[in-house]
C-alpha cells in the first residue's frame, strides 16, 4: 500500500514504473478491442464451414472454438450442445430450400421441384446430407420444408398415413441422390478421350448374337455422360 501511495504522491515516479496503471486502469489493448462479438450465427456459420471443407467427423467444440478464438466454454454460452449446434446447422441449410412452388401444377410436379431443390441445396453444402440421416430435423426451416412437401401428397388424396410415409420415402430418396457422389468412378474414367475410345471398340467387338443387349447400350452409355436427375 505503501507504494501505491508514494506513486500517487510523485507523478514522476508514476511515469517510470507505468505497470500498475497499466495493468489495473488501462483498457485491454491488442485483439481483444476489435474481436467480433461470439454470436449464435457466427458460431453456426464456422461450424458449417468446418462440415463443408473437412467432413462432419471433423467438427467439435475444442476445434471450432479454436478456429473463432475462443475457449471452448464459450460456445456453450451461445449453443447447450454439439447436438443443438449440428441441429441449427441443419436448420439453417434447410433454410436455403425454397417452399414456394406453383400450385397451379399437378402435386407429382410439385413434389418433384421440390426435391431437386432441396437435392441442390445439400449438394451445395458437403456434409449436411450425411448429417441429416443422423439428427430429427424439427426446427422451423425444416418444418416449414416438410409442410411444402406434405401440401401437394394430400392433395393426391392420399390418407395420412401413407402421406407421412410417402414424404419419408421421397425425402429419404432425395438425401440418397445427395449423399452420392456427383460423379461416379466409372464415369470418372470414360472422360478420358482414349479409354472411352478403348470401351467404343470393345463394346463394337462384342458379337451381336450372343450379347445384343449390351453391345449397343453399352456404346450409348460411354457416348455421353447425363447428369443423373431425380425422375418422374
């Protein structure tokens, strides 16, 4: 005590020894005044991004927290778990599906738009198909996309139950073409110029009597290469 006060008594030696000033009075300076504030939505979109580029195996808390420069305690202030962080994630992919559609289009059409969209949306974000499988996505993003789905299956006339299972069916199906690559290895390999020249040859080789079947869609098929939709 006796110091403090002989230091308030003589500013000059003050000015030598700034340290309790410093430590007790003074702001805290460096990165801590221009740090973003720890918001819910930052702490979802991170996560995101760690699914995106790393694999959903590749997300905790530890990590996460590290990548927005934090201690981990802190995440828990803005989400109770990593199970509430992987269902906003969710929810909030879900939130990019667009529910509106034409009603004045028959209820398979409109089933059908809303599949590929929500099939684009998945494929737009690595991870979050394969995460869907795992978690019940009840938030209000993801109701709302359910409710889209529903309207059209009830104007079928189908009866509630096999409304609901013919959603699941429909909503499972579009998550399989989602968590499939976009391209598979075979047609990796028939679009190099000279093994698809190799497979023309070989298919033309085939004797037309004994294999008719494949011979001619086997050429269509190293012919060209569609992008696999989701059909009628």
């Amino acid at each position: 005590m006796r110091a403090l006060w002989s230091l308030a008594a003589s500013p000059s030696a003050a000015a030598a020894d700034p340290g309790p000033r410093t430590l007790w009075f003074s702001p805290p300076g460096g990165d801590d005044r221009h740090r973003r504030a720890l918001t819910r939505e930052r702490v979802v979109a991170e996560a995101l991004t760690i699914i995106g580029a790393d694999g959903v195996d590749a997300l905790s808390m530890r990590v996460l927290a590290a990548r927005l420069g934090v201690v981990p305690g802190a995440l828990y202030r803005r989400v109770r778990s990593k199970g509430q962080l992987c269902d906003l994630v969710v929810d909030g992919v879900l939130a990019e599906v667009d529910c509106q559609v034409d009603r004045s289009l028959g209820w398979a059409e409109q089933v059908k738009v809303l599949a590929h969209r929500l099939r684009t949306v998945l494929e737009n974000h690595p991870g979050i198909a394969g995460l869907l499988k795992t978690r019940d996505p009840l938030g209000p993003h993801s109701l709302a996309l359910a409710e889209a789905f529903l309207a059209p299956l009830q104007e079928a006339g189908l009866p509630g139950r096999q409304t609901a299972l013919a959603f699941s069916l429909i909503y499972d199906y579009t998550l399989g073409f989602a968590l499939s690559d976009r391209t598979t290895v075979n047609e990796q390999r028939v679009q190099d110029t000279a093994t698809r020249r190799q497979l023309h040859a070989f298919f033309r080789s085939l004797p037309a009597d004994r294999f008719p079947g494949a011979g001619r869609p086997g050429r269509a098929r190293v012919g060209k290469q569609p992008r696999r939709t989701i059909r009628r």
